[in-house]
C-alpha cells in the first residue's frame, strides 16, 4: 500500500498535488528594498524544491507599501514586481512543484518606520509573544476599500505571474487576523462586533479575488485561535472555515494567531500546532494544512491516518536542509531533480 504520504491529492478545481508535503510561507529576506525579486531569492526557492515538497508557496509578501513589514520583504504591490514573480512562478513550475504566492498586510503588526503609516481596525497594539508593538492608528471607510483593492490587486498579479494558487496570510497577528480577532478589533462600525462583522473584509477580498483573478486558487491561512485568552477560539475559527470555503477557498491553512508563529512555551514536541488543524479536518469542506515542528514520515503518516490533516507542512527543518530531509521522508526527487545523482 502507498505510503499516504506519498498519495497525491485533488482540489476542488481539478490541480492535483502530487503528494502531502508543502513547504509552508518562509521569509528569505532576499527580495531588494524596493520588493522586487532577486538572484538570491529565486536561488532560495530553487534550494526548497529540492525538498520533495508538491506545494512550495512564497513567503509572505506585500500587498501595499502601507502594509510592509520588512525592509527586504517581496512584494506584490505594483506592476513592477511582475518580471520577478514571473520568473519565480516559471522556476517553481520547471522544478516539477505546484506554487502559491502569499498575501499580507501587516497592519498594526508593522513599524511605522517601514511600513510610513500604522493603522489597523481598532487604535489597539497587537499583543505579541516576543516583543511590545507600537500602537496603530484606527483605519477609516477609505483605508478599508483601499486594503480590499489592494490585496485583489496582488492577486491579480499573482495570476498574471503564473501562481497556482494564492494564500491569504490571516494568521500570526497580522492585519487581517487583527481584523478577525476582538483583541484587536473593536470597531463598533460593520466590520466590527460580531464575528460576522469581523470576518467582512476577509470575505469581501475573498469575493474580489474570485472576480478578479478566476482561475488562481485561493487558499487562507487561518489561526487555530489566538493566543490568549478573550480571543479567536477554535469554535469561532471552525465557523470562519466553513464561510470561507462556502466563498470558494480550496485550501485551509491552519497556524497560530495573535501572539506570533513561534512556538508556545505550553506547547511541546512534533506537530506542537496540528492540535489546532485537527480540530478542522474533514469539518470544513475542503483540505486543511496542518503545521508545528513536523519533521518525521512516521508523524505525517500517523497524522494522516488519524485525520489530524491532509497535507503536512514542514518549515525549518526543510529550510536546515531541503536534501536530507527528502531522502529521510523517502520522497522521490521533484521533476527537474530526477535526472541527478542521488
Ligand atoms: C524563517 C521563517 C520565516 C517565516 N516566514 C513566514 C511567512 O512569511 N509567512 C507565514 O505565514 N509564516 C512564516 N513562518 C512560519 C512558518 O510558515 C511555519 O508556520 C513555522 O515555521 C512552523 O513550522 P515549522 O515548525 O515546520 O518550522 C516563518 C518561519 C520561519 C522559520
């Protein structure tokens, strides 16, 4: 019997992914000050292939230059950053991967000396595990059409560019986690109160992006729940799911939330997250990723079979070593790969 590692795996759309590893969003810090694509980041992306991994997606880029984190993050705020996402997508596909691009607006989860302009949904700083945020500004009527252009706007280009899919990043405390979360949205307008309201923009760029961009997929990155106490919980982000998917998400892609992806102190050992995509597998409607110091085929094929996820992603241990780990899980080498010496 074929290991189900291995088993490749059919969205709803028809791409076929042709197995049940994924390289999850990494950022390189490659891309140049402008966020244009580099030498050194398409040589990074070239490295991750070689993991074996079906779905490699792109690190979290930028969708405005409001909503950047980092001075050498990637972006995909302008028509500038085609030529560079192009030739990333045309890699990725040589090396025999399917490949997403993710989305992101840091929101209050930036510094106003990158990103120029502070502003999330409430004048609320984002609690962090590992360091205090300064406070945002609360965003007006204007700001939230121009962050719903703008990510519909990236992923236009995403598709431009040749991705398969896209990732919308609603997770680790960034903007549109902070919209979702009552931690820090505490608007008393339609977008904020109920989970409903919270959830509005979220599903609004969902349904620009279906008219907009109609053959990539859509995929979001989601927080279990956050990580204290008041807010996200598992419950209401089961419901957030099953909205999503209802709206045409293919792909459920299930981290941590407010607080940041780093490791819990509480939380411990192989698949330290996967509690969280368990609680949504086979619940939702469509595949769910889960995540959290995965490493091993004995506890990908364990969560597989007991339906804890559908796909598994790994980060740093594939980014320690993309070779080593593709011939501890076994994996065969991804296309172009196929012709070296083992
Ligand atoms: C260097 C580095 C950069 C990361 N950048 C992103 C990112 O751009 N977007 C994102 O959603 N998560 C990011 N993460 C979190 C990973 O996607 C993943 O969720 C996390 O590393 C846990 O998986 P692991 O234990 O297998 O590494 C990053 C992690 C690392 C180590």
């Amino acid at each position: 019997m074929t290991e189900l590692r291995f088993r490749p795996l059919a969205l709803a759309s028809g791409l076929i992914l042709e197995n049940r590893l994924v390289v999850p969003p990494m950022a390189s810090q490659t891309a140049d000050t402008e966020g244009l694509a580099t030498e050194a980041t398409l040589a990074h992306y070239e490295r991750l292939t070689r993991s074996g991994a079906a779905l490699v997606m792109v690190e979290y880029s930028f969708v405005s230059l409001a909503g950047r984190g980092d001075p050498n993050q990637l972006g995909a705020h302008s028509d500038d950053c085609l030529p560079g996402l192009t030739r990333l997508a045309q890699l990725l596909h040589q090396q025999g991967v399917k490949t997403g691009l993710q989305l992101t607006h840091c929101g209050g989860k930036a510094s106003a000396e990158i990103s120029g302009d502070l502003m999330g949904p409430s004048g609320i700083a984002v609690p962090a595990y590992d360091r205090t945020l300064e406070t945002p500004r609360a965003m007006t009527d204007a700001d939230i059409q121009a962050w719903r252009q703008d990510f519909i706007g990236a992923a236009r280009r995403a598709e431009l560019a040749g991705f398969d899919l896209v990732e919308i990043h609603c997770a680790h405390g960034y903007g549109l986690n902070q919209w979702l979360s009552p931690l820090t949205n505490q608007r008393q307008d339609r977008y904020g109160g109920s989970l409903e309201n919270r959830a509005r923009l979220l599903m609004e760029i969902i349904e620009g992006i279906r008219l907009a961009a109609p053959t990539l997929e859509i995929m979001v990155r989601i927080p279990g729940q956050d990580g204290y106490p008041e807010g996200l919980s598992q419950s209401q982000m089961k419901e957030v799911a099953r909205r999503l998917v209802a709206a045409g998400v293919s792909l459920i892609d299930v981290s941590s939330g407010i607080g940041g992806w780093n490791r819990p102190k509480s939380r411990r050992g192989e698949g330290y997250l996967v509690e969280e995509s368990r609680a949504l597998c086979g619940q939702v409607g469509a595949p769910v990723i889960g995540v959290g110091g995965i490493e091993s085929a004995e506890y990908m094929e364990q969560a597989l079979s007991e339906g804890w996820l559908d796909l598994a992603a790994v980060g740093r241990a594939i980014l320690k070593d993309p070779d080593a780990f593709r011939r501890q899980q076994m994996l065969p080498r991804a296309l172009a790969h196929q012709e070296e010496p083992a």
